[in-house]
C-alpha cells in the first residue's frame, strides 16, 4: 500500500468550503498522500444514510457508494462522518479522520482498532472531557 486514499466530503458538508480545506490539510499531515474524487467537495456524493436514504431507495444510494469506489480507484476512502464510514465500510475500504489523526500508521495500513457500541460512546465522552480540559 502506497499511502494513497481519497477524501469522501460528506453529504452534510457540500457548502462548507473551509472544512473540506481543513480536512484535507489535517490528512496531509499525518501523511497521507491525497487523491481527490470526480464528487467531491461541493459535488459529493451521499453516502445513502443521509435522510435515511438508504433504507427508501437503496438500490440508488448502492449506486452512489460504488461510484465512490470507483473513483477512489482501489484506494481508501477518507471520512469525516461516522455515518459515511458506517455505510461505506460494507463496501469501500475507509479509514475515519480521526483514526488517521491519533495513530496514522495503522490507520494508513487499515489496522486500526474500530471500537463497537457501547464504547463508541464512552470513548465520545472521553474525548469531550480531554477537549475541554485543554480548552480550559
């Protein structure tokens, strides 16, 4: 694995031209080495759980995730949003911004430790208290 990934914007995200900057500085320095997608920015794709979409047309959203694939060419697929990761770890390899960011080596060799429900949350709390104590 050459370092390579694709940054997915989420749905969410399509006007906010100074996260998806920001985003893609953060990947960049925990050295990933960026490719960007037909879609992305202002022109994402969903990822089908948007508005529940996944669930009303999901043979449409299964569309959108395989043209992300594609267009990731074979790469993984940075996110941002626990929801995209979620949907796309069904089908396109993805590694979560954060996970990039507290150990970028595994995360970059797709062995980082995904934590499950009910940590998910805890470790949400977690980082709450860290932030705020810093911001203190």
């Amino acid at each position: 694995y050459d370092g390579v990934v694709a940054i997915h914007d989420a749905c969410a995200t399509r006007k906010e031209t100074t996260l998806h900057d920001s985003i893609r500085i953060l990947a960049d320095k925990c050295g990933a080495e960026l490719t960007e997608c037909a879609h992305s920015r202002e022109k994402t794709l969903c990822c089908g759980e948007g508005g529940s979409a996944n669930f009303i047309v999901p043979h449409i959203t299964a569309e959108w995730r395989q043209i992300r694939k594609q267009e990731a060419g074979g790469n993984p697929v940075i996110t941002y949003c626990a929801g995209c990761s979620n949907m796309f770890g069904r089908e396109v390899e993805n590694i979560h911004l954060l996970d990039l960011i507290f150990d970028p080596h595994r995360a970059i060799k797709g062995k980082a430790k995904i934590t499950k429900s009910p940590f998910t949350y805890l470790k949400r709390l977690f980082l709450k208290w860290i932030l705020q104590k810093k911001l203190k």
